[in-house]
C-alpha cells in the first residue's frame, strides 16, 4: 500500500465486505449492527455516541425502516426465518463494515444475485459514500449503465490480466481508437456489455466476431502488454497519505478479550433462546430416551440378582449423553459458519468466541443431561441417597460437556460434516470399547489399547458410576464354592 508493506493499520483503516452475508438469523437488523459496532469501536466512544453513530449508518445505508425487522434465513435444522431482503442483506453488511469508519471499503460482488433496482440502490449508496470521502473499491459482473457511469475508474480484467484502468468514459475510445475494435452502439448495445463479451475469452465466439473482438488467450495477453494505466491508491480519505508506513503496529482487534467475551455471549444466548428447533429438539429428545431407558429397567432390585442390570442401565444412560450430541451436529456446522466469516475479518478471537458460546450453552447442557439422567435414575430405582443423585447428575454433566468439545473439535477440524462424522465415529467408537464394559482394561492383551483406555474419558465416567452405585455394599452368596461357615460368615463384594 503506498509502495510500503501492509499490515495491522491497513486492516484498521479497511473493510472487506464478502460476497455472501453471514449474519444470525433470529437477530434483528439493529441487533447485529450494535454487536458489530461495539467489537469495532476502537475510538471507546461512549453508548449514546455509539447508538447516534448506529443510527446514522442506518440512515446512510437506507436501513432505518426495517430496524427491528429480523435479518432472517434459514436456521439449522431448516426452519425459514422471515427477515430482511436480498438487497436490504447486502446494504446491512456494508453498514457493518461501515460502522468500524473505515477509509478504505472493499466490496466483492456487491450486486451479484440482486435484481436490477436492488443493484442499483446498493451502488447509489456506494457513491454517496465515495462523495463522503471513504475509497471503495468493488468488483462487478455485467454493469448496468447507470451503475457503470458511477465509477470514477474502472479497472478491466480477463484471465487474470489487466487491460484497462481509468476512467469509464475513455475505456471505448482505448478499446476502439488504439486496439482496433470497432464498437457500434446499434449492434452492441451499452458500453458495458459490449466491453465484458470483447474480453471474455473462456467461450467460443461466433465467426461474425473474430476480428472484431478478442478469442484467445493470446489476444488478451498482447493487449496487457498496450495497457497505459497502473492501478494505484495513493491517498485513502485523507487517513492513509502517500509515503504513510503501515507497519504492523497495535492489536488486531479493537476491543479487550472480556469485551469480546460479554458481546458474544449476549450474541449467543438470544440466538439459542430465539431458536426454537435447537432448545426443544435437544430437550424431548433427551427426556424421552431417558424415560425409555427407565421404563425398561423399571424398579430394579436392590440385591446381587440385579447387579448387572444396574451396571446396564447406567452404561446406556453414559452411552446416551456420549451419542446424543450426534443428532445435532448439524448445529456446530451451521455455528462454524459465522465463526469463519467473523474470525477472517478480525470481528474477534477464537478463545473469546469458544469461551462465550461454551458459557451461553451450559445452562441447556445441564438441563438437558439432568432431565434424561435422572428420570432413569428415578424410574430404575437406583441408590437413594442425595449424595449418589449428586454425584451421579455431576459425572453425566461432566461426560456431556466432554461429548460436546469432542463434537465440536472434530467439526472444527474437518472441511465438512461428512469427514466431522468420521473423525468423531472413529474415537467415540474406540472409548466405547475401552470403557471397561465390555473388557476390562486390565484384561487388554495388547499394550497401545491400555494406553489409550487412558484417554477413554467413558472409562472413567463408567468406573465412577459404577462406584457410586456399588460402592460400599456387601453380598453374601450362600451358594458359592468359598461358602461361609457358621462360625465365620464370609462377605462377597
């Protein structure tokens, strides 16, 4: 930038905004831009001069009307949330971007997939913008003319190459006067049609145009060759001058850790509260397989006869909450979305966004888990007492929350759902086998499985149940080879 290498400063003084909106959709259109605008706001302006400078955006980018309107999309699970529009989308991510007072504003398509008044709207916006002292720079496909005569310069590429840049109005005459390709405003149609068929070269053109406009790769390459401009940014609204060192200086973000962690929990927990699909679904589905568990094993006994049926029931109460997760990891995948699109932009860290989502989901973790656990403790009639209900309701909290970052980690990990299905299926699988159940580990034959029983965290969670069912009871069992004399009765664990 300038001739000097960019760095954090760059990234404080511009914006990019992406092709794609990446937005929550149960959020409101003022909701998302008061969470940008406080992870943003570098300067520590206070509340009311933050929602005065909210509030202009807004009326800059035409968004005052639908304010409390919710951004809307599609929530995982499928459920349509009705929101703002296509074009209304678009303008909310340039206020976004805007709201940080960046100088320099790079849009990516901004018109792409908007019908023409949408594109035009959003393009008038840009030049209000441009007239207000900010630089943008956008990349367009097939410009109307109203919107190609906007631009102050216009930069023209094919297969990478640069062919022009510089003003719109003079890039027919360098096309037609110093290359030689005629342009017939009656055959051709608008300048910018006419200017994206010259330059496109990935299809075959019809024989009536060889001559007439470029074919081949080789056409474009000689033509870069010719080019008389260089695209070059020497002044960006008078923040970045020429000669300006952008030197990697200060933190990438503008808020502190604690400030990112407050907005992104708050941020977390209206989205999870406002989505019905993922508070509910999580719910019935725990409390009706604990029912189910509870009503099979129903009133078990409390002697030697049953102690096997109550190892069962808590190792399928420990293998559900390991298994549930699976049903909504869909969820994770739709969340990683927005973590993706935020974190590239420097919105904020990853420990502030991990930590504040763990928080906002530990209240619905616990419930849920306590809600199925314990209707199959109660329905089983396993031991009563308030000190084995507690701490059997704490090691099934504590495998969930454990269930959970491994699901998380292995989405995380992996480019899709499919590969994040894999990975967690192949360890899930693994700790089952190692959980003391089916083999004891001591029983393990072969040494790299003992070890990794070790990192089986359901072995641990098993082994702790099982003690806290078992632990301290005694059973005499007449019928046994080491039988009790009458004079010295023998107990059996």
């Amino acid at each position: 930038m300038n001739g000097l290498p960019v760095g954090r400063q760059f990234e404080q003084v511009s914006m990019y905004v992406a092709q794609e909106e990446m937005f929550v959709p149960t959020l409101s259109c003022w909701e998302t831009l008061h969470i940008h605008a406080a992870l943003r706001n570098r300067s520590r302006e206070s509340a009311p001069d933050l929602q005065k400078r909210m509030q202009d955006v807004l009326s800059v980018m035409g968004l005052s009307r639908v304010r409390d309107t919710q951004v809307g999309g599609v929530l995982a699970g499928g459920i349509m949330v009705r929101g703002l529009s296509g074009g209304e989308k678009r303008r909310l991510s340039i206020a976004c971007a805007l709201i940080a007072q960046p100088s320099l504003l790079f849009l990516d398509e901004p018109t792409t997939g908007l019908d023409s008044f949408a594109a035009l709207n959003i393009m008038e916006h840009m030049s209000c913008l441009a007239a207000m002292g900010h630089t943008i720079v956008a990349s367009v496909h097939q410009p109307r003319t109203a919107i190609w005569e906007m631009f102050h310069k216009v930069l023209l590429l094919s297969e990478g190459h640069q062919l022009y840049f510089g003003p719109p109005q003079e890039a027919i005459s360098w096309f037609s006067d110093c290359l030689g390709y005629t342009f017939w405003p009656d055959q051709r149609g608008a300048e910018a049609d006419w200017l994206m068929d010259l330059v496109s070269v990935g299809f075959s053109k019809p024989q009536a145009l060889r001559g007439a406009s470029m074919a081949s790769q080789e056409d474009v390459t000689s033509t870069e060759a010719d080019v008389p401009h260089q695209l070059q940014i020497s002044a960006v609204a008078g923040k970045i001058t020429a000669g300006t060192c952008l030197e990697r200086s200060g933190t990438r973000h503008a808020v502190s850790w604690w400030t990112q962690y407050w907005w992104l929990l708050k941020r977390s927990l209206v989205a999870q509260l406002r989505n019905p699909t993922d508070v509910t679904s999580r719910l019935l589905l725990s409390c009706w397989i604990g029912l189910l568990a509870g009503l099979v094993f129903f009133n078990l006994d409390s002697g030697p006869a049953a102690a096997f049926q109550r190892m069962g029931v808590l190792y399928f109460t420990m293998l559900l909450f390991e298994l549930l997760p699976f049903c909504y990891m869909s969820f994770y995948v739709w969340d990683r979305t927005f973590f993706l699109s935020d974190r590239a932009s420097g919105l904020y860290s990853t420990s502030a966004y991990y930590a504040a989502h763990m928080t906002a989901s530990l209240p619905f973790i616990i419930v849920n888990t306590l809600c199925g656990a314990l209707a199959a403790y109660g329905f089983a009639g396993l031991r009563y007492s308030p000190a084995a209900i507690l701490l059997y309701s704490v090691i099934l909290v504590l495998q969930s929350l454990i269930a959970i970052q491994v699901m998380v980690f292995c989405v995380y990990v992996s480019a899709n759902q499919d590969i994040a299905y894999v990975l967690a299926t192949g360890y899930v699988g693994l700790s089952i086998l190692l959980s003391g159940f089916f083999v004891r580990p001591s029983q393990l034959k072969i040494a790299p499985l003992l070890w990794l029983s070790y990192i089986s965290y359901p072995r641990w969670c098993f082994a702790g149940l099982a003690q806290n069912e078992e632990g301290g009871r005694l059973y005499w069992s007449p019928g046994c080879p080491s039988s009790p004399t009458p004079e010295r009765p023998v107990a059996h664990r």
